[in-house]
C-alpha cells in the first residue's frame, strides 16, 4: 500500500482542479513539498543569508513602500531575495523535478515544460521591522514570452498568513485585459480607480502552512503587506512555461539558460 507521501506524489489534478485553476487563476495544495526538503532548503536559506551569498536583491533596491531609503541607512542591508535558488543546492533542483509538482504541472503545461532561470528562480524572504508592501501586480508584467502562459510555483517553507504578509490574490485577473490606464507608472493596479477598487475587494488571502505550495498564473494579480510579526518569512518560488511558450530573443528573459523538465510519458 502506497504510504501518504507517496500517494501525494503520484496524484494528477482532477478534471475539476484544471478547470479551477482555468476559472481562478491559482491552487494551493496542503502539505504538498516533501517534509525533508522543506527542511533542506530553509537549512540553505538561512545559511545564505547569513553568509550573504550573492546574488541577492535588498529591500532598499525596490524602493516599495516600507523600504529603506538607501543601503546606506539603518535596515538598508535588509535581504529581500536569494537569487538563482536552483543553485544554492540540490534541495531546490530535487523540489522542481517532484513528482508532487510535476505530476501537477503537466496538465496546465504539457509534456516536457520548462524552467526559465531569468525569472524567480529565487527565495523570497520577509524580515521583521524593514520589510516592505508589494502593490498589486502581475508578475508578467517585465518578462517577455511568445505567449503570457507561465505559472509560478511559490513554496512555504515556514507559516505565512496575514500577520507575516502573506501573498494576496485576485481570482480570475489571469483571464482579463487591463488598459494602461488602470494602472501607475510602475505598473501595479492603482487603487485610486474605481473599477480597480471593486476588483481589489475581491482579493483573496493565500494563507499557507509549512510545505503548503500555491500555484498561480502568471497574470493573476497579487500583492502583499510588509511583516508585522518578529519572526521572518522564508518561500521558495520558481516559474514554468510550456515547451513551446519560448522567451523573446534578447529579451531578459532569454538572458540565461533554462531547465527542462522531463515527464512521464
């Protein structure tokens, strides 16, 4: 008899979670990352940001609201992202080749999908007191593919709830068109118009528990508060496009190879 991990592995959506996905724009999954490597990767995490292994985003450098002003001023040297997490160890690389997620991945991407390395590819982290606000946004919104089909995969690697700044998620957004007009300069929804208010209302939270994994769609809008509580808040999050959903030459998102996932036939 398979045990309830393993169970877990082999399981594939159901007609009804594609078709939700299709409708929402996004899925959790409860206790879906394997426990020892959850374990594994927040070992890598903290040991990468103790050490500051490059490369690494500070929460200065996005200038959000909540952010440091500069590097140079006290919480300036705050870590927001350990980037090109697929090579800080083999945790990361054995999370994405799964069978819990790529079992789950193949229905929305197909057979033999891909990982680019130019986008996520990273460990989001949320530290107490010099944390920031991440506005609505669609993570589409700087890359550059053929088509605006890609999913991300965002890992818990400890509790994330609304004290800790959780993601945020507007269901349904993945489906709509937005002029330029709904949205500011940096292109984040503005929430000055009524029509956006409406829609924001709408939001929904992403609460997850350790080793739970949110899979949402690359135009679903999202957004998050800064950490309110003493503790930091780690994830691990990776993106995927179909096969034949390829980067736009010279674009930064061709800018670095990709890891192709094989499946199961």
């Amino acid at each position: 008899m398979a045990s309830p991990s393993q169970s877990l592995s082999q399981e594939r959506l159901s007609a009804e979670e594609v078709e939700k996905f299709e409708q929402d724009g996004y899925l959790i999954f409860r206790n879906l990352c394997p426990e020892s490597l959850r374990q594994e990767m927040l070992a890598a995490t903290k040991e990468g940001l103790a050490q500051v292994v490059e490369p690494v985003e500070y929460e200065a450098d996005v200038e959000y609201p909540g952010s440091p002003a500069s590097r140079q001023v006290i919480g300036g040297e705050t870590v927001r992202r350990l980037k090109q997490a697929h090579s800080r160890g083999m945790s990361f690389t054995d999370l994405v080749n799964h069978p819990a997620i790529v079992n789950r991945l193949t229905p929305l991407l197909g057979d033999d999908y891909v990982m680019p390395l130019a986008h996520h590819n990273c460990i989001m982290t949320k530290q107490p007191q010099f944390s920031s606000d991440t506005l609505w946004h669609q993570d589409i919104r700087f890359w550059s593919f053929e088509r605006k089909e890609l999913i991300s995969v965002w890992v818990a690697l400890g509790e994330e709830n609304r004290e800790n700044g959780c993601l945020k998620v507007i269901p349904g957004t993945h489906r709509m068109e937005f002029g330029p007009e709904r949205l500011d300069e940096r292109i984040f929804l503005r929430p000055d118009v009524p029509e956006n208010q409406a829609l924001i209302e709408t939001g929904v939270l992403a609460e997850l528990h350790p080793g739970d994994v949110l899979f949402f769609h690359c135009r679903t809008f999202h957004a998050a508060t800064r950490n309110f509580t003493d503790q930091p808040k780690f994830s691990a999050v990776f993106t995927f496009r179909p096969a034949d959903n390829p980067p736009v030459p010279g674009s930064r998102s061709a800018a670095l190879p990709e890891l192709i996932i094989h499946t199961p036939r």
